[in-house]
C-alpha cells in the first residue's frame, strides 16, 4: 500500500507542464516595407537652373543616359550643355522617393522669323514689344536676350533696341509662353545663318 500511494504521489506531481500567468514569450514580428513605386512624369516648363536641370522650380536629375534633343538636332546622352536657362523644354522622367530622374529633355524654339518691328516701353525702352511674323512678343524683365543678339547699339546692355539692325532685319528664334495679349518672350537667341546674321 505504502509503495502504491508512493508511486501515485511521484505520478501525480507534474513537472510544470501547466500554463502561469505572465510566462508566455512575445515574439518580435519585423515588418518589411513596400519597394518604392516609380511613376512617369510627364511636364513642360521654362528652365530656371542647373546642378542638373531645374524646370519651373523643379529638380531633374540628369543621368549618363538622359536623353538631350536640341531643335530636332541629333539626341545626346547625358550632356545638357546646349540647354539654357529660360528656354522652355518638354521633359519625360521617372519619379520614386520624390526624385525625379530625367529620361529625356527636349527644346524646340516655339517661334522663329524676321522682327519687323519694334516697340519699346515708354517708361523702360530696353523692355516692350516686338512683332514676329506677325505675332506679338513680349520683351519684359524675365526675358533672357542671349548674348549672340550683340550689343547692336553699342550702350553697354542687351535690349529689345538691339533687335533693330542697320540695313538689315533680325531674325530671332524665341522660346516663351502664349498669354492674351501675344506671346510672352522667356528667351530670345539670334538666328544663325540667317541674312543679315553671323555666320558660326
């Protein structure tokens, strides 16, 4: 008797196999978070900086294979030397993270032709209007004058009032925005070749 009440106490006693409050272990979940999604941006605008290429205010990053087309010129990848500051570009790129990569930047000058006549400000004559094949532009104080213009009157600037040519008319290239009252100029470059211009 005393050996079975021995062997059902030793049976009896457990080993701990049930649960107490507070001995459970928590396990650390890790959570991987999503890629990054990539969006196509497509934007036009007027370049307003470099260190790569600002359009409107906005940075794109320019890569050894962003593509750079100049008025239908032969593309180049990764040099964005021909672009400047004030021309307006159409620009294909790549979001993810908020950068946007540039895939290709593309200039076109939106009017070209001879200037057949001049109007400068009453206030500030080194500002005003131009016609264009018949359109008006205008020259105000954002308007870049590209230096291939020359300083036609010899007073030190780079105006409107040297678009007049002595014996001869200009013809302009012009990239800028159309507005109600005409065409409003962001950059003027000499057209090369022309009559009446230097040969380059």
């Amino acid at each position: 008797l005393f050996a079975a009440l021995t062997l059902a106490t030793t049976a009896c006693g457990g080993g701990g196999g049930g649960s107490r409050p507070g001995s459970d272990t928590a396990t650390d979940v890790v959570s991987t978070p999503p890629p990054a999604t990539t969006t196509s941006v497509n934007s036009s605008g007027v370049i307003t900086g470099f260190s790569s290429v600002y359009v409107n205010g906005t940075k794109y990053e320019v890569q050894s294979d962003t593509v750079v087309e100049v008025e239908d010129e032969t593309e180049i990848a990764g040099d964005d030397s021909a672009l400047k500051i004030g021309m307006r570009v159409k620009v294909r790129a790549s979001e993810q993270g908020g950068i946007r990569t540039a895939q290709k930047i593309q200039y076109d000058d939106d009017l070209k032709g001879p200037v057949s006549e001049i109007a400068p400000d009453g206030l500030n004559p080194s500002l005003g209007t131009v016609n264009v094949l018949q359109q008006t532009v205008i020259v105000d104080g954002n308007t870049i004058m590209d230096s291939s213009i020359g300083d036609n009157n010899g007073d030190g600037t780079i105006d409107i009032l040297d678009l007049q040519l002595d014996g001869s008319t200009m013809v302009i290239e012009v990239s800028g925005l159309v507005v109600d009252s005409g065409f409003l100029a962001t950059r003027i470059e000499r057209c090369r070749g022309a009559s009446g211009d230097p040969d380059v």
